[in-house]
C-alpha cells in the first residue's frame, strides 16, 4: 500500500502535488478551527445555559419573597411609601415570570411540570392580589382574599424553592457529566494536533524530495558546468512530473554540451597553429603596406606644399590683393600646423592663433554672416592644451550650427580658469539640435560608437577620446537647445609651461 501511494505520488504533476498539499494544509486548519469551536461551546457555551437557567429561578425567588414581604407591610400599614415599593416588587416579579426556562425538551418533565404550576399559580395569585389591593372595606370577603393570597405567596415560594433545589440538581448532573469530558479534551486536542503535524511533516518531506531536493541539485550542477565542469555525475529523480522531464533534459544537454566543447578545444588548438602562420603572412603584409605609405609621402613633401602657398602668396602680393595673399598665408599656417605638429599639447596662443587664421578665411567664405569672438582670461603663453582641440570644434559649429541659418549669426570662444582647472567654452547662434538627437550624441561619445554621432561627431569623439584620455579629471559637456544654439564646454587640468618644462 505504501509503495503504491509512493508511486501514485510521483506520477503527479507538480501542480497537482501543491494543490493537493495546499487542499490538506486548509483541511488540518479547518479541523483545528472546528475542534476549538467545539471546545469553546462543550466547555463555555453549556455552562454558561445552566447558569443563567440557576440565575433565572433564583431571581424569581428572591423577587417573590421581596412581593409577599411588601405586600404584608402595605396591608398592614396601608402606607403611600409600601404601596410604590409593592409596584416595583411586582413588576420586578412579573419579569422573572416570563424569563422561567419552559421548553420542555431542555429542563425535562419534573421542573416542566414545576414551572406549570408556578406559571397557572401565579396568574391566579394576581388576580386575588390586585382583589385585596382594590378593595377599599375590610369586608368578610376582603379578609378571606388576603389570607388565600397568603396562602398563594407561600405555596408559590414553596414551588420556587423546589424549582430551585432541581435546577441545582441538574445543573450539578450536567457538570459532573461534563467534567470527565473537559479532562479528556486536552489529551484529546494533543492527540489530533499531534496527527495533524506527522501528517504535515510527511507530506513536507515528499515536497523536499519531489521539487526542493532536485531544484537543489540542479542548481548545484548549473555551478559546477559554470566552472568549466560538465563531466559530473546525472542528476537522480523519480518524478514522472515536469521537473522530473527537465533533470532528464538537463542531464542530455549537459553530456551533449561537454563533448562539444571537447570538439572545440581540439580545433582551437588546430587553429592556433594555423593562425601562428597567418599572423606572419599579415605581419609582413603590414611592414609592405607601411613601406608603400611612407613612398607615398615622400613623393607630396610639405615643405613641397608650403613652399607652393608662398610662391603664389608673393605673387599676390606683386599684384595687389592683399586679401588673396592674408588668405593664401593663413592657409599655409592651418597646413603646417596640422602636418607639423607633433606634441600631444600645445600652449594656448597656438591653438587660438590657428582658430584665428581659420576664422578668417571663413570670413571671407561666408561674408558678414559669419562673426566670432575670443575672450581670454588667462595667460596664452603659459596654458597648456591638447593639440588640434579648437578648430574642429568652431568647424561644427559653422558647419552645423550657422551655415543652415539664412541670417548666419555669432561664435563665441571662451577660455577661463575655475577651481584650478582650465574651461574652454565654445558656443554658437545656431539652429541647435532636437533633444532626442542630443541624446543620441551623449550616448555615441560615451559609448565610443562614432558611427551613431555622424559625421560630425567623428571629430568630437576625436576630442572627447584625447580629453579623457590625457586628462584624469577631464570632462566634456555638450548643451543645445533648437533655435537657440549649441555650446560646448571642455574642463582640462591647469597645466603651464614652466610646469610642463620641469
């Protein structure tokens, strides 16, 4: 029987194993609930019935005797002050009547019977009591009234007191009975809650071994496979339910998995030594492509190029326009700037006379469209900044910013110190840049993903790559706003000359 439930249980599905652990969970809290129930009425709710049934007869008791004690004071006195406690005594009376137990089912045939009587008794002792209380005359009949209401008040104290004297009785026989049943209850209620925890413990431990054992196991296993370890013992269940189809599928992918990756260790190893002889093939591939580079170059010299710009700068200059000669010169400077320059770090007077020779011959591109201002606010000479870091900065700017604008407008280039570091503040009047494509912007440059910021983003992730690069505090923030402009501001470490020569 025992194997055949064991077997049973394993055949179900894991919904199936909770709902029927959850169903026998809520049966063994109903059963609790129902068992205090039953204890709080056997041992409060029926002694609370022969109290109140004791409490009830000894109330009319009491309250007869108190009518016949202030009935036989008015008659005696015939007092105003005896007459009104008289009316309250009767009323009192009156009301523990009326709450006498009368069903017959639960006093049984003796106090039935006894309460019959007081009830028929004292319906007739009223009759003959409101006679005397109404009769003015002490006539003979007045005289023989009073002493049968007499005798009515004795007999119906009589049959109280006896009514009494059973109800006792039975209430006594009643709590006897109970007694042995309230000293049997607890070793009773210890009895079932201790079947209700086996009977919870058992089904606790088939849900450890069905569902928590395996899911422990397989999580044990999934760390050792993440250690490189995929030849481990198979995970062992008995489950026939969906956990136990996916050890069985756990244990295939594992096996399958290890001899894979066996496959691919020995090809990695047989790549390796076939790509040891590629990586001479393209070695040497490179030292060709860099030996053809370098002919290139020194088939266009520099001082080629230069030298041309001055030749048509005199030229220029013997015909009169000297404006043609101011551009050809300020040319010649950005070129040998760019081709000649190879500190990593320039000082600041360079750098603003290269955006200088530029902004003019943007001057004479765009016109009057096109103005720029410089304001700086520490020593040019001295300060130290990345080579190349201004120009392609204001390139945007007119190129992004001014160019698509009818009217043109203004830049403004701005270098001051804050907090020991060096801000440099490039900022235009251009058509600025929606918010989402800012935010695409930001994201492109952190992310190092020039191809998201466009073309003219290659320049400034060119900048923003070199600032954080040689600077370790560096920083580079760009604000636009559509139709207000763009700037961008760029924090660098405070670096001189005569710091920089030390």
């Amino acid at each position: 029987m025992k194997q055949r439930l064991k077997r049973l249980w394993q055949s179900l599905k894991i919904k199936q194993k909770i709902g029927f652990f959850t169903s026998i969970v809520f049966l063994i809290i109903f059963l609790s609930i129902f068992l205090a129930v039953w204890v709080a009425k056997y041992s409060l709710f029926d002694f609370s019935v022969i109290l109140n049934s004791n409490s009830k007869v000894s109330d009319f008791v009491q309250c007869i005797e108190n009518e016949a004690d202030c009935f036989e004071a008015y008659v005696k006195t015939g007092n105003e002050e005896n007459y009104v406690q008289l009316e309250s005594a009767i009323v009192a009376t009156q009301k523990t009547v009326g709450q006498l137990p009368y069903d017959y089912e639960k006093i049984g045939e003796i106090r039935y019977a006894k309460t019959w009587s007081i009830l028929n008794m004292y319906q007739v002792y009223c009759d003959k009591r409101d006679f005397v209380l109404g009769t003015a005359e002490k006539s003979r009949d007045y005289i023989v009234a009073l002493y049968e209401a007499y005798d009515m008040q004795d007999y119906l104290q009589s049959y109280a007191k006896q009514l009494m004297r059973d109800t006792l009785e039975d209430g006594v026989s009643v709590y006897t009975g109970k007694v042995r049943m309230i000293i049997i209850i607890p070793v009773l209620l210890m009895v079932f809650e201790l079947l209700f925890f086996l009977c919870i413990r058992k089904l606790s431990e088939l849900m450890n071994s069905s569902i928590v054992s395996p899911v422990m196991e397989l999580a044990e296993a999934s760390r050792k496979i993440a250690g490189n370890d995929f030849f481990i013992e198979d995970i062992q269940v008995q489950s026939e339910d969906e956990l136990g189809e996916l050890v069985l599928a756990f244990n295939k992918m594992k096996y399958a998995t290890g001899e894979y990756i066996m496959a691919l260790e020995e090809r990695r190893k047989a790549l390796d030594l076939y790509h040891a002889e590629e990586l001479e093939k393209i070695e040497m591939a490179a030292r060709l492509d860099a030996m053809e580079l370098a002919l290139l170059k020194s088939q266009i010299h520099p001082h080629f190029l230069f030298n041309t710009l001055n030749v048509i700068g005199g030229m220029a200059n013997l015909e009169g326009a000297q404006t043609t000669e101011a551009m050809i010169q300020s040319l010649s400077f950005l070129f040998r700037y760019n081709l000649k320059t190879p500190e990593e770090k320039v000082s600041l007077e360079r750098e603003l006379k290269v955006i200088k020779d530029y902004m003019f011959i943007q001057e004479m591109r765009f016109g009057g469209r096109i103005t720029y201002e410089i304001d700086c606010r520490t020593d040019a000479e001295a300060v130290l900044v990345p080579t190349y870091t201004f120009q392609p900065l204001v390139e945007n700017a007119i190129i992004h910013g001014l160019a698509p604008k009818e009217e043109g407008g203004h830049i403004l280039i701005r270098v001051c110190e804050k907090a020991g570091k060096i801000c440099i503040i490039v900022a235009d009047e251009g058509v600025g840049m929606a918010a989402e494509t800012l935010r695409h912007l930001r994201k492109g440059l952190r992310e190092d993903e020039t191809g998201r910021t466009g073309q003219n983003g290659i320049g400034l992730f060119n900048i923003y790559r070199r600032i954080h690069t040689m600077y370790e505090s560096g920083k580079m923030m760009i604000h636009s706003k559509p139709g207000v402009g763009t700037l961008i501001r760029i924090y660098i470490t405070d670096e001189r000359e005569n710091h920089f020569g030390k």
